[in-house]
C-alpha cells in the first residue's frame, strides 16, 4: 500500500511540473518592463526576433502586444501583468 501510495504521489508531482510553464524568453520579459512601443530586439535565450508592438492598461492589469518573429511567419502575442506581477 505505501508502495502505491508513493508511486501515485510521484506522478502527480511529475505530472504536475509538465503543466507548469515558465517563459524562457529572459530578455524579451525585461523588455516588456522597460521598453517602449516600436522597441525591437533579439531574445538572447530563444535567438527569436521581437517587437513591442503596443501597450493597454487598466486598474487591474499591464497589457503588451508583442510580434514575434518564427521562421518563415509572425506571430502576435499579448502579455499581461498585474502590478508586482509576473509578464504572462
């Protein structure tokens, strides 16, 4: 039964790090933070290219549109943060 037990906790823990992602677009991130609209830039982690495209706000939320560039294609992405919070 302890067998059991460890091995079904041992794959909720593994299951559990598979749905959890972390952006790894590190200098991208902190663009986001510091940049203005029209900044581009390469993301040294990835080697994609990017672009701030525009910025939205609210009482609740920081808002940014970024075009990254994907071989052969562009792809638009929103990232939003609440303040003190993490670009998602």
């Amino acid at each position: 039964m302890k067998r059991l037990l460890s091995s079904a906790t041992m794959c909720l823990i593994v299951s559990c790090g598979i749905n959890t992602s972390m952006d790894t677009r590190e200098t991208m991130l902190q663009a986001l933070s510091s940049q203005p609209d029209g900044y581009s830039s390469v993301d040294n982690s990835t080697g994609e290219k990017f672009k701030i495209v525009s910025t939205s706000a609210n009482s609740l939320r920081l808002c940014r549109l970024v075009s990254i560039e994907h071989e052969n294609r562009f792809v638009v992405e929103t990232f939003c943060k609440a303040k003190g919070g993490q670009w998602r």
